[in-house]
C-alpha cells in the first residue's frame, strides 16, 4: 500500500507531505484547486512520461518520491527480483523532473529505465479515469476481465502454447508449399545443372594435378626434342662424327705419305674421342616419354572443360562440387516434398483438434462463469442507482483466435423495456463509471494490485446514487487501498479518511496544499461541499460521518 508521497515544485505543488492510511480515502476540494495535479503525480511514479510543463516555474526540477509498504505484496517482490532490486518490506520509488524535461527514476536508490519502472508500476496502482473507462469500451478487455473472472489463467496458458504450435505448422505448410512451387518452377533448369556437373564427375585437385602433369610432359618433350637434334648433329648421317672420320681418314693417307703431319693426325683423334663419348652420354639420357601426344591433349582437352565451367558458374571446383551435390539435393527435395506435406498436414490435423478442444472447455467455462458474473455486477448495479440495470455478457461463436474462439461483449440493459445496450457506443459516461466501479468490486478478492485510484468515478451522479457508490467504494477498501477523487459529500463521508485539495495566492504566485484531514476538519470540508458552515449543515455533516 501506498504510505507516503512527497512532492516538490512539481506544477502547483510547491512542497507537500501527503501520508495514506489503509481503507478507502477522498480527495476533496474545489474546482480547480489542483486535486488532478495529485494523481498526476502518483502517474509520474508509475512511469507516466514527463514533461517540461511539469516543473514549477521558477524551480529547476520537480521531485515526487512515493513510499509503498510492499510486505504483503509477493508479486511486487517478485518483479524487484527480476529487476534486481532490493525487494525488503518498504519500497521507495523517486522521480526527478528537469526544466528540459528529461527525468530519472529511482527506486531503493537504484536508477532504473522507464518501462522497468512502468512494469513495476502496473503492480502498484491501478488508475480509473475518462481513459480506463474508455477501455471499457474496447471489448478486447471484456474477455480478459472475465477469464480474470474465471480463473481460466492454466487453461489460456495451455490454449496460447496450443495456438502458438498449430501457428506454427501453418508456417511450415505455407513455406513449404512455397518452396515446392518455387522448385517445380525451376526443375528443368535445376536438372539442366545438375546433369552437366555430374556429367563432369569434378574432383578436387583434379585441375592443379593435370597442369601439372601436362607441364611436365611439355618440358620432357622439349628436353627430347633438344638431345635428338644435338645427337642428329653429332652422330647423325653426316653429322660431326662422320665428318671427322672422313678428316681423319684423309689425314692419315697424308700422314703415311708424308710422316710431318702424323701430329696433326695424333691431335685430330684426340679431339674426336671425346665427342664420341658425349655422343654415347646424350644416347644414355634420352628420358622415356611421360605421356603420348593423344594423352596430353586429352589432359588439356578436360582442363579447358573444366575452366568453361568455372566461368559459366563463377566458382571454383570446390565451389561446382558443392553446388553439383545442392542441385541433387534440391532436386530430391522436390521429389520428398509431397511427403513432407502430407506430414504436415497430419501434424496441423492433431494440434488443430487439440486447439478446438481447449476452446471448447474455454468456451463452457467462460459460460457459466459469466452467468456468476452478470448476477454479481447487476446486483451491485442495483445499489448504484441502477435499480432496474441488467448487466449481461454475450458470448459468439467465432473463428479460433489467440483467446479461443469466443467473441466476448458486455452489454447493458440500463431500463426496461429498452434491450440491451453496448458499452462499445450506447451507454453514458455516468452509467459506464458504475459498470467499472460494480466490475471492479466483483473482482475486488481476486485483482493483486494493491492500489486502486477511481478518477471522479461519481462524475453526472448525486443524490442516494452518491450514498451506494460510497458504500461501494468503502466495502472495495476492505480488499485494497482506494483512492478517489469526489465532489460529493455523500462518497466522501463513507471514506474512511479524507484528503482535502486547496490553493491560495501568495505574492502573485498560486499554491496548492495537500491536507489529511482529522474529525473536525472533515466536518469542516464536508460542511463546504454541502454549501455553508451554518450550524445546521455542520450538524448535517456529522450526521454523514456518523453514518
């Protein structure tokens, strides 16, 4: 519960100290008085976003720190823990406000983010304005509010994991059908593909391993081609060697005729001798041929083919490889698709029988809950004024959706006579607030937040309605703090304390004080909302308290 709320330079509010008791509080005071300013300064806490205008002029930050006794609050602890904060028994939550409007938020002294500070809030303080009642209107909440009702929380969690699995296989049917038309699209292309790259049955390494078996080919043809000419040159007919025989036969005739020259003869076979044993060397090295001509063009004839089609695809061979065994496997896909489908749709079958079960037992329980429901809103309708007021939820039959397959509106029969009404459209401000407070009180055991704040819930209503909304808000005070803001003296006296709003005028500049009002000063405020301080309306006022 909400224990203390401090406030500074935050609009009108110059400095206040405002505490908060336990039980059902009224904040009263005249129009205008700044009553809003308070409650806009409980929405600051709970993550509400900040503005400039906020800082009162002339300071340089507003200040606004709540103090919440949070000792009975598991699921407020619960959230301190996830954020890891100090989740003790008291919980301290500041927010400072700068001229540029620019804040930041604290809580036990640890800054947080907003939407932390947002989340926790939600498990604070619940607020009903013009704005939540107008949420009343969207019949997205009338669902929820009467599976709160229900206690359908296991089986809505058991629904949405159902729901979220057949949404599921509805993606892959859908994806997979995709696929398979994308595929059938480009089957020929694909088998085009694949039958040329298989054809070329590629190898890794393939490529390097054949350059190089043909380079080498080429350099031992060339080594061939360079010994036969020089053997061709030395021992070939005609070649060195025969000539030289011929010189030295020439020369030994003339050396037997004339012995002068058998010096040149002797130096002529020393000369020829080594030529013949380079001769017989060249003869001993001629290396055997690596390949034949056919395999050499055979080897460049695949190395040509294999760069055609590393250009055609603009990969290497790893690269034709990979995407010859994805074409295969594309293609195999194609073939098992059907299949596939066909186990998918087994699949979506099963889970979606298991969906419309749980809607099912959803679809029974939430009907004879909302039978529970309507009597409970309705009687306490009846003591709000609306003696003749008949509250009821229709319940449709719709397409499954991520809440069932229910489509849920509360309707209201405000007289007789006149149907049934949608609070989507027909029904008044002043009748709509009655239905939020009669709602709120239904599920006043069952709703954990420990504060609720009712923003003018008596707006359009006088007279012994006032009296039933105050007995109302009272009996809401025994399962929560509540907070309202009333111009009528009659909720205001049902409060079990009371919180008076004023301003005054100090050198030009407009004040707003924030009071807890003991006995006599209640007598006082509620003397001035029921138009004077004659000792007849003073006696009238006790008489209200007393009450």
């Amino acid at each position: 519960m909400l224990k203390h709320l401090s406030i500074s330079g935050f609009t009108l509010i110059a400095q206040a100290e405002v505490p908060f008791r336990e039980g059902f509080t009224a904040i009263t005071g005249e129009t205008g008085a700044g009553k809003s300013v308070l409650l806009k300064a409980l929405r600051i806490v709970c993550g509400d976003k900040a503005q400039a205008s906020m800082v009162r002029s002339g300071e340089e930050k507003a200040v606004v720190e709540a103090t919440f006794d949070i000792s009975n609050e598991p699921q407020v602890k619960s959230v301190l823990e996830e954020l890891e904060l100090d989740s003790d028994d008291e919980l301290i939550i500041r927010r400072e406000i700068q001229e540029n409007g620019k804040s930041r938020a604290r809580v036990n002294g640890a800054i947080v983010a907003l939407p932390d500070l947002q989340r926790l809030g939600e498990e604070l303080i619940q607020m009903h304005g013009q704005s939540e009642q107008l949420l009343l209107r969207d019949t997205r909440t009338h669902t929820k509010m009467l599976d709160d009702f229900a206690g359908n929380g296991e089986l809505l969690a058991t629904y949405s994991s159902e729901w979220n699995e057949w949404n599921k296989i509805q993606e892959q049917i859908k994806a997979t059908e995709d696929r398979a038309k994308n595929l059938a699209a480009q089957k020929d292309f694909l088998k085009f593909q694949f039958d040329e790259l298989s054809k070329a049955a590629l190898k890794e390494g393939e490529e390097e391993a054949l350059e190089e078996k043909v380079n080498s080919a080429s350099k031992l043809e060339a080594e061939t081609r360079y010994l036969n000419e020089i053997q061709g040159m030395l021992g070939g007919e005609n070649g060195l060697l025969d000539q030289v025989q011929i010189l030295t036969s020439k020369l030994r005739t003339l050396a037997t005729k004339l012995p002068d020259y058998e010096d040149y003869l002797k130096s002529l076979e020393e000369v020829t001798d080594p030529y013949e044993s380079v001769c017989k060397d060249l003869l001993r090295l001629r290396p055997a041929a690596a390949m034949s001509a056919a395999d050499i063009d055979k080897a460049n004839a695949r190395i040509a083919a294999i760069q055609k089609l590393k250009r055609k695809y603009r990969t290497d061979v790893p690269g034709l490889i990979a995407l010859t065994e994805q074409r295969k496997e594309e293609l195999s896909s194609l073939e098992n698709l059907d299949a596939d489908l066909e186990e998918l749709e087994r699949q979506s079958k099963k889970a979606h029988s298991a969906l419309q079960a749980t809607a099912a037992s959803l679809t029974n329980i939430r009907t004879d809950a909302a039978l529970r429901y309507d009597q409970a809103v309705s009687a306490i309708l009846r003591t709000l004024g609306m003696e003749k007021a008949v509250f009821t939820t229709s319940i449709t039959s719709q397409q499954l959706s991520p809440n069932g397959a229910d489509k849920i509106e509360f309707m209201l029969a405000p007289n007789p006579g006149e149907g049934f009404k949608s609070l989507q459209k027909a029904v008044s401000g002043g009748e709509l607030s009655r239905v939020l407070l009669a709602i709120k009180s239904v599920m006043a055991e069952l709703d954990q937040v420990p504060l609720l704040i009712f923003d003018e819930v008596d707006s359009g209503i006088s007279g012994e309605v006032g009296n039933s909304i105050g007995e109302a808000l009272r009996k809401l005070g025994k399962h929560h703090q509540v907070l309202t803001i009333t111009h009528l003296h009659q909720v205001a006296s049902r409060a079990v304390n009371q919180l008076a709003v004023s301003k005054e005028e100090i050198d030009g500049r407009t004040y707003t004080h924030v009071e807890e009002l003991d006995r006599e000063g209640r007598i006082k405020e509620l003397s001035r909302m029921l138009g004077g301080e004659s000792e007849t309306i003073r006696e009238h006022a006790k008489q209200l308290l007393e009450a």
